[in-house]
C-alpha cells in the first residue's frame, strides 16, 4: 500500500510549483499562510488536511482547465471528474495519485473527528459543470452560473473551511456576501485566462444589460466588457461591506475571523479596486442580448 503522507507530501511539492511558476504573484502568499497555519493554529492535522485538500481541488481544477495534463485513458475532463465522484463516494482501490490524495484527505480528517465527503461532492460537481463548458463558450443564465459557483464557493468550500476552524458548518450563510465578492475577484482577474479556455461567466442578463456582442466576449478592452468588469468591480466592494456587516453575528474565532481577511477580503478589495481607478465608466448600453446556446 501506498505511503499516503509521503504522497500527499510530493503532490503538495508538485502542484505548488506549478502555481508559483505560472500565477506565483497570485498565490505566493496564500500557500504562505497554508504552510502556517499550523502553527498558528495548533492543530497539525488540521493544518495538513488544508494543505492536502487545497492540492487535491487545485490540482483537479488544473486538469478540467487544461492547466495540467489528462490522465491517460481519458477522452476528456468529463469522464474523468465523474469518475472521482464516484471515488469521493466509496473511496476504495485506488487507481491514481488524485485517488490516493483524496483517500489521504479523509482518512486526516476521520482522525480529527470530521468527514468533508459532502463538501468534496459540491466542489467536484461544480467542477464537472465547467468541465462539460470548456471550450465551448456558452452563455448561461444568471441562475445557472450562480447555482454552479454556489456549489464551489460557498457550500463547498466555505462549509470545509468552517469544519477545519472547528466552526458550526451551517454557519456559511454568514459568509455567502464573501464567498460571492471572492467569486466576483476570480472572475475578474482570470477573464482573459477563462475565455481562451472556453469559459463565459457573463450571464446572459448581464450580456443584455450592457450590451456585449458575441464578437466583444473575447475582448476585454471592449467598452461594453470594461463597464461590465467595472460594474463587478463595485459590486464586490459592497459585498465586502456587507459581509463586515454580518461578521459579528456569527461571533466566529479568533483564527476564523483573522484568516477571512487575509485570505479572502485582502486580495479581493485590490482586485477590485485596481479595476475601479484603471476602467472609466461611460454608462451602461442596450444593445441587442445574445441568447444562451445549449449543447
């Protein structure tokens, strides 16, 4: 049987260099605070359990972006996602190095009292849906793309970040305005990166809205689009506001409240206001609405 520490250990090594080499100004500090957790936590398990899973949905997210290779056997992201649904659910016989690093993940967490099996099955099913989109841009209704980042956000990822606190996990209502602002900062920030991989997360409401042809999805400095990213951009800062707001109801920890603003709030406020003093408005157009094509 495999040495799963040992593996987890060199998957971490792996997927870190790979994010330092390609977006290191992006998450240099955030695999900083991973490796320090920790310690300022007191609780190792739980400061591997963060490391390890933040590896696993990373490394999976590279796969169904095309960031990182298809494993072979495998026509496409699709098949391959569903098959470690199918895992997360009864994770038995191993076949591969995301297997054994998600076993590794469950059995850290049974050792300190918890089980993220829900949490994986949200996360690894938003997944799916932008695996079935790639390359394809289509554009979806605003529900459709809400639902889709709700499940990787905010009932995935915020519920498993409340769990590793040792936090109520019913509490992530509390944190719905910073999980969307969070949302709203990625989807800023890899516009270009997202639509080259066939990915639109312009709704098909906003597309109206603002006026955004087919032809100016592609293009950022599209004044259509720069309105849109700045209407975004403003809309996130609120959100901040209002999840500053809502913070002292849910009377978190100390470490919960301490680790929201440097991982989440920090990065999110720059991003939004770096596009707010670069992008002039000029007013929001009318323009003819494209309509959603579903395949």
């Amino acid at each position: 049987m495999m040495d799963l520490a040992e593996h987890a250990k060199k998957m971490r090594l792996i997927v870190y260099k790979h994010m330092l080499n390609t977006r290191g100004w992006k998450y240099k500090a955030f695999l900083r605070y991973l490796r320090f957790f920790k310690y300022i936590s007191f609780a190792k398990r739980r400061g591997e359990f963060l490391e390890s899973y933040y590896t696993l949905m990373r490394y999976l997210d590279d796969i169904v972006d095309g960031d990182a290779p298809l494993p072979k056997d495998y026509a496409n992201g699709v098949d391959y996602i569903i098959d470690k649904i199918k895992f997360s659910k009864k994770p038995v016989d191993p076949i591969d190095e995301v297997d054994y690093l998600m076993l590794h993940c469950f059995n850290v967490a049974n050792s300190f009292g918890e089980d993220f099996t829900s949490e994986t099955e949200d996360i690894l099913n938003s997944l799916l849906f932008d695996a079935h989109r790639k390359d394809k841009w289509i554009v979806f209704p605003e529900k459709e793309l809400q639902s889709h980042f709700h499940l990787m956000d905010i009932r995935g990822t915020i519920k498993a970040t409340l769990k590793i606190f040792k936090e109520d996990p019913d509490k992530y209502h509390f944190l719905e305005p910073l999980g969307t602002a969070s949302r709203y900062q990625y989807d800023l920030e890899d516009f270009e990166d997202d639509i080259k991989a066939g990915y639109v997360n312009i709704s098909a409401e906003d597309c109206s809205l603002f006026g955004i042809s087919p032809d100016e999805l592609y293009d950022k400095d599209s004044e259509a689009v720069k309105e849109w990213l700045r209407y975004h951009a403003q809309k996130g800062l609120d959100l901040l506001e209002e999840h500053h707001c809502l913070l002292p109801q849910a009377k978190f920890s100390w470490l919960a409240r301490a680790t929201f603003p440097l991982v989440y709030e920090l990065p999110a406020k720059k991003c939004f206001q770096k596009i707010l003093a670069e992008i002039k408005i000029s007013g929001i157009k009318n323009n003819a609405c494209i309509q959603p094509v579903m395949e």
